[in-house]
C-alpha cells in the first residue's frame, strides 16, 4: 500500500467527486481493505471512521471529506488508492480549524472556526426553544404584562406636570422641563437596555431585573405623595427649599428609578414576546405577524386607563392611591412573569455584536486593494456543526464584500492562537451582511424622526388648537387634552379597519401579493401623517376666519385630523416595530428594536426645534409670531402646512429608499 500525496488535490465548496471517486471505482480490493488503507493514511479520517460499518464507507468518507474542508480525492490508479491531502499546516489554514496532530487526536465534535457563532443548544436556556409547542400561551401573557407595564407607565406619566405643580410646589416652567427631561430619558434608555439584552443578560433576564428597578421606583413615587412637603415659598423667594430626604427628592429618585426601569422593559419585551413563535410552523408565523398589532394595542390600552381612571382619583380622590394602583399593576406584572418562567422560550445572547461589525470595517479595511471575485460563492463563510441560519450574499455596499476574500497571509499560521486573530483579518459573508442591513437601516430610521417629530403635535399643537375652540359637544364639556384619548379609540378603529377591510379587500383585489409588505405599510403612515397636517391646517384657517366673523367652532371639527393622525401611527408605528425586528440581525433584535422607539425621543426634540425656529423667524419686529400665546392673532395654520410639506418631502425621501431597499434573505 502507498500513502502519499501524488493524487490531484482539488479545492471547492463542494466535495461531490470525493465520494463519486470512491463508489465509482470497480478495481476496490475489498471494502474492508479499504477502510483499512484509507485509516492508515490519514489519521484525521483513522478517528471519524472508527466503528463505522464497512458498508457505509464510500458514503461517510465522502461526507468526512466535505465537511473537513471542501477537498476531494482523485484516483491515479485503479488498483491503489491515494488519499490526496495537503499538510496540515495548510489544512488548518484552509479551513481556520485548529485540528490536532497524530498524536493529539481531538474529537470530531471539537472545532474551532472563526467567529463562529455559538449553537443553539449553547444558546438556550431551559426550558429549549424546540420543546414548545404552537400556541403557546406566552404570547398572550406578554400581552397581558404589556397592558399592566403601559397603565403604570402611564399612570404616573399622564398626570405627572400636575403633581410637580401642585403637591410639590414647582412652577410651571421648571415642572414642564422636569417633565419633559424625564420623558426623553425614559425613551432613550431602552438603547442602553437593548445593548445589554443582546449582549449580556438575554431579553429574559433583563426584563427581570428592570421589573425590580421599576416596581422599587413605582413604590418611592408612591411614597413621595404620602410624605409632608414644604409649603409655598412667599412672594419674591428665589426657591423653596426642600428637606434631604424630602417628598420632591424621594419623587425624582423614584421617576429615574422608574425611567431606567422601563428603559430595560421596553427594549426586551417586543423581541421576547416575538421569540415565543415557532417561525417553522405556518400557523405561528400568521399570529406572529398579529402579534405586534396586538402588543401596540396594549401600549394604547394603557394609555386609555390611566387617562380615565387613574388621573380622575389622582386629582378627586388621592395622589396616593392613584400612585398605588399604578405600582399594584407592576407588582402583579413582576408576579405573573416569574411564575410563568416555566412558559417562557429563553433565548441567550452569543455577545456583543460591536465586535463583530468592527472585525468586518477593518478586515474590509486591510484589503481596500483586493478586488472581490466574481464568484460570490468563493467568500468565506462558516458552516457549523449544526445547521444554522446564513444571510444571504447582496450585492450592496461592494467594498465591504473584501473583508469575506480569504488571502494567502490569512493562510498563513503564525502561531497557536491564529484562529482567535483571524476574526480581524477574515470575515463571513453572514457578519458582511448583517454590518450592510444596519447601513441599509438607518435612511428608514431617519425618516421616522420626521414622521415622530409631526406625531408629537398630537400633545402640543393640537391640544392649543382644541383649547381655542368652542369645547361643547353636545350637553358636555370636553377639555381639548381629552381629545388625545379619542385618537387611542381611533387607532384601535384603524387596527379592526385594516385587519377586516383593507387586508381582505386588497386579497380579493391582488389574490398574488396579498398583505401588503411592511415598508409599503410605513409608506402609506407616512402619507397619512402628511394628509393630518394639512388638515389641521384647513380647519385652523376656518377657525380663523369664523373668529373673524365673531364664531365659533365646535371642538368636534378636529376629529378629522385625529383620525387620520391615528391611521399614521397604525401604518408607521406598528410595521416600524415588525419590520426593525424582523430585519435586525440575529444578536441585535433588541437594540433595533429598541432603535424604532428612539426615534419618539428624537421626533419630540426635533418638534422642539422646529418650534425655536418659528419663533425666531415669525415672533421678530413685534410681531405674535405664528404659534403665539392667543392664536387668534398668530397663524398656526403656516405652521400646520410646513409640517405638511416636511411629511410630504420624508415621504418622497423615504419612498426613494425604500424602493431600492433589499429585504434580509435567511439561508438555511
């Protein structure tokens, strides 16, 4: 017998010939002989073939083979066989496995690769994804759990200015910027709580120990409203002065508490509750794609309660015990969420996901030269011990395809912990493309600033607008904030509207596209933010030229534009939340997620600004200015039409991105 390597060596990502040469050959001795001749030159396949039956030789070796590093073996002889091998050295360069020599054998489920992410098994915490069954009851429960977290949430948010203002004394402009800087943190903290869930913790774990800080703050704000508190300064004094330990600092320490708090819960929960489906099983993925409606649903469910029942014994009954059913409903949601753990599908994180796309800029980076080849199938990827999910290649961004090219210093061993640097000089097609659909993101996300920016006239302009008019509807007084929950009761009209009208009607129309997709979706919010604007706008101007004629109009005209407002935030909100989560890489669902909701934040400063600029144009000589203390002597219809053209000019640029936007492809 003869082992060496006079055989053609033949490099591909498919190992086909090497088992076609084996169970082509007629000249074989014997199959045992084989086995034997086969084993003996080569030490790696001496182990993988040891205890199987003879019979299965040609098929395992052929096997063995292409998934020991694309090599197959060419026969120079029919009477001997020739196992073609290169040396181990080159084997490991190739394949960037660390693989022992012939006298350190490692087992054949023992590998090292680069950047290979962790397998499901190492994943998952108990109890293991695959051993839920569809329909589930944890997707309802989230539900449930996000009803109770938006009542508290809101409970103590809605009314909140008033309780600066009244039970701790502040005025009203250092309560309306205590407010506002609280609410911008509360929905900035979601990013830092995503980066942990993705990266540390899992969504699990995280909102567990968030649901600690929330119920501990909920309980300090609670308390605060119990404590005495200084009376009002006398006239002339700069600021009252409050005790160390008083009610306004136990207050502020609770609303942090609870603003850090929510931050971890709102970045987790959406992705956890979307974990709960089997996307293998047809039925789950019909209720996931409900799901996120529903889970909308449950935000503006809060909303409505706290708005209507809550506030009304805050201010008629007693700040203390509306902070108490608020703080009742996350000590029930913290119960209820421990004792269904059981339930729960627990997915871990495999790290933080900042390396990875560092390790594809400057692999890119070293190889600027290189040219990519044509052969897209000749980029690097990893193929694990089980079958994971691969991104499909794009053609996208080209530049960063050069961090996938393997070159011949990337073949190069330079010493034992090779496979640890080699991250940074080669990369997978998978991390290539998951650092191309955060680039392909961020012109989507921009444009939701905008549209969050006109969304955020909802508490603002339209309420001044509401107050200027006549409030009686019918026998009742309507105050203009009230008008807001009109708007909830609207988008849950808009959600019954287009689950059994415009879906069904559009199936009847188009039988082949169906539902529509979730960028045409937030495309269509988008218009239908613009279309609110300006009918704002056309109802200001009536107003303005009723007042002139010494009218009045009646508060029920601004329906129109809360209906349409409301349509917006159906289409955009909604579709935003699936369509972040359904394209975030694997080990960024939070952080995207939790992206999607920072644009509320940044619509509400933006909206901020675009005020301050107003002002500084139009208030100048004299003059009232657009958006003045009377409206009756400003404009707010010019406000109303720029924010109009703004929503039409977002539209047009995001209609542009999303037209040439290519949808993550999943690779089994």
């Amino acid at each position: 017998m003869q082992c060496g390597y006079n055989g053609l060596i033949g490099i591909h990502q498919r190992a086909k010939p090497f088992a076609a040469a084996l169970q082509t050959s007629s000249h074989l001795k014997s199959e045992a002989l084989a086995h034997r001749e086969l084993t003996e030159c080569n030490p790696l396949l001496a182990h993988s073939l040891t205890g199987i039956p003879t019979f299965q030789l040609p098929r395992f070796a052929g096997a063995a083979a292409m998934d020991a590093g694309e090599i197959f073996v060419a026969l120079p002889s029919p009477r001997e066989i020739f196992v073609a091998l290169p040396s181990p050295r080159l084997y490991k360069s190739l394949t960037f496995r660390r693989i022992a020599s012939t006298k350190e054998r490692v087992p054949p489920d023992e590998e090292m690769q680069i950047r290979s992410p962790k397998s499901q098994d190492d994943d998952l915490k108990e109890p293991f994804i695959g051993e839920k069954k569809t329909k589930s009851k944890a997707p309802a429960l989230v539900l449930g759990f996000e009803c109770l977290e938006s009542t508290a949430f809101n409970g103590i948010a809605t009314n909140l200015v008033v309780y600066l203002e009244t039970l701790l004394h502040g005025s009203n402009l250092a309560s309306a910027s205590n407010v506002t800087t609280w609410f911008g943190t509360s929905y900035l903290t979601p990013v830092f709580g995503a980066i942990i869930a993705d990266t540390f913790w899992g969504n699990y774990n995280t909102i567990l120990v968030s649901l600690i800080f929330y119920l501990l703050g909920m309980m300090l704000i609670t308390f605060s409203a119990f404590l005495p508190t200084t009376a009002l300064c006398a006239a002339g004094a700069a600021s009252c002065q409050q005790p160390i330990l008083g009610a306004q600092t136990v207050a502020f320490l609770g609303l942090y508490l609870v603003a850090f708090g929510s931050g971890g819960v709102r970045a987790a929960l959406l992705p956890f509750g979307a974990d709960q489906f089997d996307d293998e099983n047809a039925t789950d993925r019909e209720r996931k794609m409900s799901f996120f409606s529903w889970f909308y649903l449950c935000v503006d469910f809060g909303m409505i309660v706290s708005g209507l029942f809550i506030v009304w014994i805050q201010q008629n009954v007693s700040w203390g015990l509306g902070f108490g059913i608020a703080t009742a409903c996350i000590a029930v949601a913290f119960a209820g969420f421990v004792l269904a753990t059981p339930m729960f599908k627990r997915r871990m994180p495999t790290g933080t996901p900042l390396k990875s796309l560092s390790q594809v800029v400057v692999a890119a980076v070293r190889k600027a030269r290189l040219r990519v080849p044509a052969d897209t199938s000749l980029l690097y990827e990893v193929h694990d011990k089980i079958n994971q999910s691969k991104i499909a290649h794009t053609d996208e961004f080209a530049f960063l395809d050069k961090a996938a090219v393997v070159m011949d210093s990337d073949l190069a061993e330079e010493s034992d912990d090779v496979a640890a640097d080699a991250g940074w000089k080669v990369c997978t097609v998978t991390q290539v493309e998951e650092l191309k659909i955060l680039i392909r993101l961020l012109p989507i996300w921009a444009t939701s600033i905008v549209l969050s920016a006109a969304y955020a006239q909802l508490n603002t302009t339209f309420v001044q607008q509401g107050a200027a008019m006549d409030m009686r509807v019918l026998s009742f007084s309507i105050p203009a904030a009230s008008m807001v929950s009109f708007e909830v009761l609207c988008v849950l009209a808009w959600v019954l509207i287009y689950d059994s009208v415009i879906v069904p009607m559009l199936q009847r129309v188009c039988p082949a596209n169906g539902e529509p997709s979730q960028l045409q979706r937030m495309g269509a919010g988008r218009l239908l933010m613009a279309f609110a604007m300006g009918i704002a706008a056309l109802l200001e101007m009536a107003r303005l030229e009723a007042t002139g004629r010494g009218q009045s109009m009646g508060i029920a005209w601004q329906m129109p534009q809360y209906f349409a407002l409301a349509g917006g935030e159906v289409f955009c909100y909604i579709a935003q939340l699936e369509f972040f989560y359904s394209e975030a890489p694997e080990s960024m669902k939070s952080m995207c997620t939790s992206l999607a909701l920072l644009t509320v934040a940044l619509g509400s400063y933006m909206s901020s600004f675009i005020y301050a600029v107003v002002n500084s144009f139009t208030a100048v000589d004299g003059r009232p200015g657009w958006i003045s203390d009377n409206l009756n002597e400003g404009h707010l219809d010019y406000f109303f039409w720029v924010m109009a053209a703004l929503c039409m000019l977002n539209f047009v640029v995001y209609s542009v991105f999303a037209r040439t936007y290519k949808v993550k492809t999943v690779v089994a």
